[in-house]
C-alpha cells in the first residue's frame, strides 16, 4: 500500500506531501489543477524517462519519494521507502531505504506495489497484440507460458545451432578446394615451428663464417692452447699457491676458486675449438639454406602470417574438410532435434492454447454480464483465439505449419457489440472512449494476479463516460477497494462521494508563483468539493442538496468500511 508521496520541485509542486489510506482514495480539482503532476510522479518512480524540463523553476533538482506499507525487502511487516532525484545536469539517482540503487531495480520494487490504469488501460485494449494478456491472466496461465517460454528458447537454439552449421558447411565447402590446395602446398613444404629462425641463424654463420673461425681460433689459443694461455697461467699459480696453502686458510681459499676458473677456462675453449671446427661448409649447404630459407618466406608472405601462424591454421582448415566429410550424418542429427524441439513447442503451444480456450470461455461469459449492470445492455463480449497459417513454418499443430510468436501459437482479439441489433466488431475499432472506460474497469478485476494489498491508480477512467454511469463506475470500484488500494482521478461527483479518502488538488499563486497543494477534505469542506463537481457554486442550494445526499447515500452504501468523517 502507498502510504506517503512526498513530492519536491516537480513541475509547479514545489513542496506537496500526501498521505494515503487504505481502501478508495479519491483525487479531485478544478482541469489544470495539477492532478496530472501526481501521476508523473509516480511514473517516475515506475522508471518513466525524467528530463531537465521537468525541474521546477529556479530548482536545482527535482525530486519524488514513495513510502509503502506491507511487506518489505526483507520479507517481513514493515515500510519500504523509496526515492527518485532529477538534476538539471540530466543525471538521475535512485534510493530504497537510503540504498542507491540502479533504475530498474527501483522501478522492479514499485512494480511489486503500484499498478497504473485509467486511460493507459484504454490504450491498452486498443492494442490488439495486448489481448492474449489479459485472457492469459484471466486463465492464471503462469506455468502454461512459462513451459511456453523455454519450449521456444530451446527450439530457437535448436533452429539457430542447425543455421550455424549450414552456414559453416557452406562456407567450407565454398573453400574446399582452396583449403586442399593449402594443405597440399604445406605438405610438400613440410615446415616446422621454429625452423625459419634456425635457418635465419645458420644463414647469418655461413656468411661470416671466416671472421668466426679467426676469432674463435684466437680465443682457443689465449685460453689454453698456447704455451702461456690461459689455462697454463692459472695451473702455475694453484702450484705457486699450494706450498703456502697449508700456513693460511685463506690461501686454501684462494686455490680453490682457481681450480674453478682453471676448469671455467678450459670449458669455454673446449667450446669455442668445437664451434671452430663446426665452421666448415660446403657451397651446396649454404645454397640449400638460403633456398629453404627463400621459400618459407614467400610461404609467409602469401599467406600473410608466420610460419607458425599458418600451421595452426592448417589444423583448423584439416578439421573442417574432414567435417565435411560427416556433414550429412551430423547435420541429421541436427535436423532430428529441431524436429523434437518443435514438437515440444507445439505441445507447449497446444496446451496454452486449450486453456485460453477455457478462459475466454467463461471471461466473455462475465464481461458479456456485468455489462449489463454498466447500462450496456444487450451487449456482447467475445474473445476470439485462432492460430495464423504459415506455409514456410516449422511448428506443426494441429496438422498444419501455424506462425510462431513470443506469447504462443494464438491470436487473440476482442470483439464486441456495444448495441443491440449492432454487427459484432473489433473492440479496438467498436467501443467508444466511454465503452473502453466500462469495459477496462470490469476486465480489471477479472484479471488482475492473485494478490492483494497493491496499489491501483486510475487517472481519469471515467473520461467519455456520462453522468448517469457514475454510481456504476464507483461501485466497481469499491469492489476492487476491498482487496486493494485505490487511488483514483476523477472529475465525477458520484465517485468522489463513494471515496473512503478524499484528497482535493488545487493552484495558489503567491508572488507570481504558482504552486500545487494537495489537501484532505472531509465535512462541510468535502461538501463544498462536490458542489463544485456537481458544476454549482457555495449558493448553489439544489446542487448543495444533491452534494449531501450522495455523501450521505455514500456512507450508507459503504456500510462504514473504511470510512472517514
């Protein structure tokens, strides 16, 4: 239930805070009052789109905040309050419980207690994708469109990994005979990962082959061929050194890093004389390198990659000629379990189907009755549900290929005779404003979810309905005030009457500034409100008498539930 709307900044609001009650809230003023600025708010709490433009004359930001009684976020009795902000900058914050919070998540929590009706309701029956809507919660189809649900994602994955793979094997076999002579080329190459780079080395020593050689040979003699290499010098210091080796420790010391540099030097000239002797090549070795070398490199540059590159490449291309070759195997399995998958559609399909059938049933047996009571008579209500042939479609039910859409196998459209002798028609081109109006409040109820405790706000769902509908409409929705809140617009003297809450919208002006004001009435004050509905003045005695006498039938009617003075 909402129990609190603190509205700031909004518009010409500059400061409102509105209290609710449970039961039937009713909301009055003179046109151009602002009525229209408390439903926005609450849109804006609902996730509408808020601008600049929105903001309050000299105001930096705008903001709105919600307190709801019931169930809160955890679960337990208690208050949820929530707030939506509006900066001139374009930035927009919201809050639950002080928590800042993404906009879909507030408008998630508000959806849970708010439900906005009235003329969007209108709009809504004029739309004939809306119908199935309201048939399937007539029907509580929860479970029957959920199954639908998964049966037509499982089927679309289906459908899409069976597009994927005729798309794949098309490509492939577009390219068969490019990526065979690939593969042919590579083979007859036969590269290896790495070869390249030890070519490009064996290359750079076969050309400067004579400089290594003097150079390494040098190195030999230095370290340990000459006879005062090196290796000699070092031997002759250990000797020098071990005749005092055993008078000093240290000296001990000294000797045995030398025997590691005597072993170190002899190492790296057994080394460089290996490297040295390595060094002889015949004419034939250096022409086959650079001729290896030359035709990796055309290789690499063809296919603009790296040797290594393209034997990864290659193993792709390998496995997709080899996929062709079980094409037709692995595309019939695939084929089998689109198949499966849409005969579990149209399973899915079908049930969803017979209990809209069953719904719509019994919802065109009521509707078709209660308007009756709403000065329709000889009306006819009529749900019509059918499925739309596709000749190119995949979903079978029953026995011929039918359109696939989001909500299932059916289209369903409203009907209507609003008079009697009247041809039946399409409720979206049939009913007049006023019809729509009667015809939305009797479906309310009749589909509304299996809960209690919301919030309904009904902007203007009397708009093209005359005066002798009055006490219709409002009984209609006291009905709906015993399950849930209501808060209802209105420019009716006998809905106002019938309100538990009457809450009065009006304009003031004080220093060339205009600003909204929300006030309670009751007694003689919410008399006074319903003359002025009723078209008539403070003098007016006649429209005065009728004032008090639909206050007075009112409280008599609502038996003292929910009841103010």
């Amino acid at each position: 239930m909402l129990r609190r709307l603190r509205i700031e900044n909004l518009a010409v609001v500059e400061s409102a805070v509105i209290e609710f009650a449970p039961g039937f809230n009713v909301l009055t003023g003179s046109t151009g009052a602002g009525k229209s600025l408390i439903v926005g708010a609450v849109n804006l709490l609902l996730g509408e789109k808020g601008g600049a433009d929105l903001i309050r004359r000299d105001a930096e930001e705008a903001a709105v905040e919600a307190t709801f009684a019931g169930i809160d976020l955890a679960g337990a009795e208690g208050e949820i309050r929530v707030e939506r902000r509006l900066s001139r900058s374009g930035r927009s914050s919201a809050r639950v419980d002080g928590r800042t919070v993404p906009l879909r998540e507030l408008r998630s929590i508000c959806a849970r207690f708010i439900e906005p009706h009235g003329q969007n309701e209108q709009y809504r029956l004029r739309d004939p994708e809306a119908h199935v809507g309201y048939v399937d919660a007539f029907a509580r189809n929860v479970e029957e469109r959920a199954a639908w649900a998964q049966a037509l994602a499982e089927w679309r994955r289906a459908r899409a990994e069976l597009e994927r793979f005729d798309a794949e094997t098309a490509r492939l076999s577009e390219q068969r005979e490019l990526f065979t002579h690939r593969l042919q080329e590579i083979e007859r190459l036969a590269p290896r990962p790495g070869e390249k780079a030890e070519l490009e080395t064996a290359a750079r020593i076969m050309a400067n082959a004579e400089k290594m050689f003097a150079a390494l040979d040098e190195t030999c003699a230095l370290l340990h061929d000459d006879d005062d290499a090196a290796a000699a010098r070092v031997g002759h210091a250990r000797r020098r050194l071990d005749v005092i080796g055993a008078i000093d420790p240290r000296v001990a010391a000294l000797d045995e890093r030398l025997a590691q540099a005597e072993s170190l030097v002899t190492d790296v000239a057994g080394e460089a004389r290996a490297i040295r002797d390595a060094l002889e090549f015949e004419a034939d070795d250096v022409e086959r390198v650079q001729e290896r070398l030359e035709a990796l490199s055309r290789m690499e540059k063809r296919y603009r990659a790296s040797i290594e590159e393209i034997l990864e490449e290659s193993t792709r291309w390998r496995a997709g000629l080899a996929g062709l070759e079980d094409a037709s195997a692995n595309r019939s399995a695939l084929v089998v379990d689109v198949d499966a998958r849409a005969r579990n559609l149209a399973a899915a399909g079908g049930r969803l189907s017979d209990s809209r059938r069953r719904a719509a049933a019994e919802l065109d047996r009521r509707v078709t009755a209660e308007l009756e009571g709403l000065m329709m008579p000889g009306a006819r209500f009529r749900t019509e549900i059918a499925s739309l042939a596709d000749a190119g479609g995949l979903v079978v039910s029953p026995g011929a290929a039918v359109a696939v859409f989001e909500h299932g196998l059916d289209v369903v459209r409203m009907r209507v005779r609003t008079n009697p002798g009247e041809e039946e028609g399409a409720l979206e081109a049939i009913a007049s404003t006023g019809e729509l109006s009667r015809i939305a409040l009797v479906l309310k109820p009749l589909t509304a979810a299996d809960v209690t405790g919301r919030t309904l706000i009904f902007d203007e769902i009397d708009a093209g309905v005359g005066a002798d509908l009055g006490d219709a409409l409002a009984q209609k929705l006291l009905a709906l005030a015993a399950a849930h809140q209501i808060i209802c617009i209105t420019h009716m003297a006998q809905i106002a009457a019938r309100g538990h809450t009457h809450l009065v919208v009006r304009k003031a002006t004080d220093e060339d500034r205009t600003r909204v004001l929300v006030c309670p009435v009751a007694g003689e004050e919410r008399t006074r409100e319903i003359v002025r509905m009723l078209g008539g003045g403070v003098g007016s005695e006649r429209r005065r008498a009728l004032a008090e006498e639909l206050l007075a039938g009112s409280r008599t009617r609502r038996g003292g539930t929910h009841a103010r003075p």
